[in-house]
C-alpha cells in the first residue's frame, strides 16, 4: 500500500481592518458643500469646541474680584489663532483681515482675503449669555462671495454662498432662509446694536414710536442672521466694523433682502465707509427710509 500524501496548506490569518464610522447627517451635509464653504464650516466648528470649554469657564470667573475680561481676551486669541491656521492651511494664498492681528497680505496676484470674528458678541460671552457667534467671510476684492455664522453653543450655523441661496445647517437638515413677508410698520420687530450711540440713538427712539418693538441682542453677526431668517424684519446700525458686517451682508442678500447705508448705498465698501446700516425687506425699506430720514437728515 503506497503511503497516504497530505497536503500542507498555509493558513494565511484574516486582516480584522478597523471599521470606519459612518458618517453623520451634519458630516454628509458639510461634505456636500462647495470647497471654500466646508473649509469655512469646518474652520469655525473646529473653533467652537473650545469656545464652548471657555464658555462654560467664563460663567465661573464671574464671581471672582477679578473677573473674566482677561480670560475672554485669551479666549479671543486662541480663537483667531485656531482660524487663521486652519484656513491659511486650506489655502494659503489667501490674505485675512481680523479684529485682532489686523490684514494679513494676500500673495501676490490673489485678490482673495478671508474676513474673520473670532467672538462677535463679547460682552455677551463676559456676561456668560449665550449670545455670540464666530463669524468668516470670504471676499475676492470688494466683493463678499461666502459667508458663515455659528454660534457653538446652540449649535446654530447659517452659511450663503452669492448666487447660491442663504441657509442655516440644522441636524435634520439644511433650511432655507428667507426674509420676513411682514409690510405693516405696526408689526415689524427691529433690531439695533446700541442705543448709546449718539448717532443711531434719535432714530432708534423716533422708529420706536412707530414698530412694534426695538431688539438688542448684543452681536451684529446674529442679528444680520436673525433678518435673514425672517425673525427680526430690519436691523439698524451705525458703528461697526468690515468683519461685524461681511457674512451677515451676503446672507440678507442671498435671503431675498435688502441691506445699504442709511444714504441707500448698497455696496459694502460704502456701508462700512458711511458706518450705517439698514438691513430690511422690500417692502418695509421705504417705511422705514421715511422714519430714518426724518433723524438722519435733521
């Protein structure tokens, strides 16, 4: 009998690969986006992480002698810091101008600067009320071409893009935002930023008399949102700076709006040069240019 041949065989053990996670609703809906719009989004949500942190420090320091103010000053820093190496990594090229390092050169023969508010709303967060926001727009020259709004703690994120529609990101999807349809002054619900300012207080008090009330939050960048929104139908300002103003501007734009300085200049190169602004609907601009004027122009 011929003896028995077994084969050897070589078992080669399975590779286990890590499973991946799968993706979120809000993850699928940033990737969706277009690319200078998910670098925005990640940038200003990669901030918010640690707002939120120093957000829930800032509520205990106000019981110290000392208080926050130093803290949010840090805060604010950090939080610029944090935006400007994630964009300038996305894109280097690209110039900045901020509330805290100033303009930052774009390269040569790029005409493309990201405008940036690392805490719109400050003495909001002081206060520890949750009321601010991080805010970037994107503009190529004169011209704002992208925007965002987020405040981290509420999770609120409102974006546009020009030519492309105004939205806020929410977990069961993206909304479309839409200026208020209100065209009674009797109705309308009008926010400004500070009645101490000698300039914007005559029109705030004349305007009070004839809407039904006057809001202030204390952060532009929400505010600008909110009209944009349909939840404030006008906004009055006198006072403010190019990154206060850039992302809420093309939201109002891109929501149907109608945003100028109080001369009706509607660029927002002459808006921030006039240091007014009126942020409104079609239809109540002329209402509320009539009331505007009569303190504007005395």
């Amino acid at each position: 009998m011929s003896p028995i041949t077994v084969e050897k065989r070589t078992i080669t053990p399975r590779v286990r690969t890590k499973r991946e996670r799968p993706e979120t609703r809000e993850e699928k809906m940033i990737a969706a986006l277009s690319p200078h719009l998910n670098i925005m989004v990640n940038a200003v949500r990669r901030a918010g992480h640690s707002m939120i942190r120093d957000f829930g420090e800032v509520s205990s320091l106000q019981v110290s002698q000392k208080g926050p103010y130093d803290f949010v000053s840090n805060a604010d820093l950090f939080a610029e810091k944090n935006l400007i190496s994630y964009l300038k990594e996305a894109r280097p090229d690209y110039g900045f101008l901020s509330e805290e390092c100033g303009e930052i050169k774009a390269a040569e023969n790029c005409h493309m600067k990201w405008v940036i508010d690392p805490i719109d709303g400050t003495t909001n967060f002081v206060h520890a009320i949750p009321v601010f926001s991080l805010s970037i727009a994107l503009m190529d020259g004169d011209d704002v071409i992208a925007g965002v709004i987020y405040n981290p703690v509420t999770n609120e994120l409102y974006y546009a893009e020009k030519g492309k529609g105004a939205f806020l990101m929410t977990p069961g999807g993206n909304k479309r935002l839409r200026v208020s349809g209100r065209s009674k002054l009797s109705h309308t619900l009008v926010g400004s930023n500070a009645i101490s300012n000698p300039r914007s207080r005559p029109i705030i008090l004349n305007m009070a008399e004839h809407v039904a009330s006057i809001r202030f939050n204390g952060c532009t960048t929400l505010s600008l949102a909110a009209v944009a929104a349909g939840q404030l139908d006008a906004y009055v300002a006198c006072q403010f700076k190019l990154w206060d103003i850039a992302a809420g501007y093309l939201l109002i734009k891109e929501a149907g709006g109608f945003i100028s300085d109080l001369d009706e200049k509607r660029s927002i190169t002459d808006i921030v040069q006039a240091q007014s602004m009126i942020a409104t609907n079609m239809t109540l601009k002329d209402s509320l240019f009539k009331i505007i004027r009569r303190k504007h122009d005395s």
